[in-house]
C-alpha cells in the first residue's frame, strides 16, 4: 500500500509509519515542526492549503492515516482559532483532498468527544464534547462523514509508549521517568480513561487500512483505568517504588479545560472484527517492558 501519514512525528503516526515501513509498505510521513523518523518525509502545514496540496501530489497515496491535530487541551481552550484551524479545517482540507485523489482515509479521533458522565462507551453512543479539543474532534468527525462515503473513524484514548515523540514525553514514560529519580508524582484517582500502547493502535489502524473497514471504530485498550491505577500498575511492573505515587483528585489540579471523569471505550467491535486485537492494560504495560528494553 501507497500510505501517507500525517503527524508522522509523533507519537502515533510515527510507530504507524515504523511498522508499516518494516511491513514493505510504501510511506510518506508528515510533520510540521519535528522531522519525521520513519517513512519518506515532507513538511506539511494543514493550515497550509498548497503544502496539503503538494504532500498529495508527491505522494499520490492510496490511504491517508491522519493522525496530526492539536492535542493540548488547555491550549485548545485558550487558543480555540487555532485549534479551530488545525482539528477542524485542516480536516477539511484532507477530507477534500482524499476524495479528489480517491484515498481511503483513517481519521484519529479521540474519547474526548464524551463527556464522562457515563463511561465504557460504544460507538452507538452520542458524543457530547465538554472542552474545546473535544468539540473540534467531533466537528472533524461530521467533517469526515459530509465529504467522504467511504472512510474509518477510529477513536482512541491516552496513547503511551516507548519513546517520547514530536518533543514530549507520554504519561507512561513521565510516570517512570519520575519514579526512576526518586520524585513524588501526583496523579489523579477521578479520571479514567482506556490507556492505549501505540504499537497495539499502529497494528489496528494498518489492519483497518489493508481491509478497507469504514465507519467507526474504537481502538484503544480494553481496561479501563484511573490515571492513579495506571500509574501503580506501571511502578509494579518496572519493580519501582509505588508509594512515590501520590493520589489527588481532578479538581486540585491547575487544568484550564475541564477534563472528562470517565471516558474509557468499549472496544467490543473491535475485539470481534480484527485480528489485532485491543490489548489489556496488563499486556500492554507488560509490552512496554519488552519494547523499553530491546
């Protein structure tokens, strides 16, 4: 397959172009600001109508993995043109160019686009965004499907691994990063999420692609966690010192956006459908040691 990732600088798009790469596919990995690793890459701005434009051109790809957006929460809630551009427009301009180059488009959304009341959602249940970053997640969601018949919208949730990305550090990696130097870290009880490991979404997505499933998707693990539990887990499986692990709750911390309490995925569709399957919390975790020290 022809595919061209964009955000292929960061922690998602570039495992995904990693792998595909070592599976003979043909890649073309894009960034804005850090230089793609893995694949052929091109700078590409998606406010930038003409490098949109010329990223198609060069690569003539047969699926587009989109993977770029502006994933800060709080600078989403601060800087909502920006995100506006970025997640909604930026979309909007890939969407139209796949439909004019005929590619088969992967969008990564994100269990953002809930509002937490209720957790372990599927993907009949009706999003209701209550940040800015997940609101212009579900718009690029319905941009999607108003320019496109045929794509997958695959949503996903707190993606960690083995290597920091695009210049930052994932949860997982600052949890051990920390725990490792003897520093105490506060990590909230009163948030749950589905911790993804991107090499476990990388193999999803590229599975997805190969057989051309549409519609939506929830790719993510298929434990749901707090961020605390998470964190003790992680401690436990590196043999690292878990009273370090201080609890706090969601209201002590200094977030601008409001966060979600229980966005966790039921990833049942996915566990029926693919033959890479959504890992549990326990094997992924366990993945990353493997991954950390090869």
């Amino acid at each position: 397959m022809r595919i061209l990732v964009t955000g292929g600088s960061g922690l998602l798009g570039s495992r995904i172009s990693e792998i595909a790469v070592n599976q003979g596919h043909e890649v073309y990995s894009t960034y804005n600001t850090h230089h793609s690793p893995h694949g052929i890459p091109m700078k590409m701005d998606l406010m930038d109508e003409g490098s949109c434009k010329r990223a198609f051109q060069k690569a003539d790809p047969e699926i587009v993995i989109h993977c770029a957006a502006l994933t800060n929460v709080d600078l989403c809630e601060t800087n909502k043109d920006m995100a506006w551009k970025i997640n909604v427009d930026g979309t909007r301009k890939i969407a139209e160019l796949c439909k004019r180059h005929g590619c088969f488009l992967i969008l990564i959304s994100t269990d953002y686009v809930f509002d937490g009341v209720k957790g372990f959602y599927s993907e009949m249940d009706k999003p209701s965004p209550i940040n800015y970053y997940g609101y212009t997640k579900l718009k690029a969601e319905e941009v999607v499907k108003e320019t496109l018949r045929e794509y997958c919208i695959a949503r996903t949730s707190v993606i960690f691994g083995s290597r920091p990305a695009a210049g930052k550090i994932n949860f997982a990696l600052w949890v051990l990063k920390s725990l490792k130097s003897g520093k105490r870290v506060n990590i909230v009880t009163d948030q749950v999420n589905s911790p993804t490991l991107n090499s476990n979404l990388a193999n999803m997505l590229l599975e997805v692609a190969e057989r051309r499933l549409t519609g939506i998707y929830h790719l993510a693990g298929s434990t749901p966690i707090s961020r605390y539990d998470f964190a003790t887990l992680l401690a436990e499986e590196f043999k690292l010192n878990k009273e370090l692990i201080q609890p706090t709750t969601s209201d002590k911390i200094n977030w601008i956006a409001r966060r979600p309490r229980n966005t966790s995925l039921d990833v049942t569709k996915a566990s029926d459908n693919l033959r890479n399957k959504p890992m549990s919390i326990q094997e992924a975790v366990r993945e990353l040691r493997k991954e950390l020290e090869s």
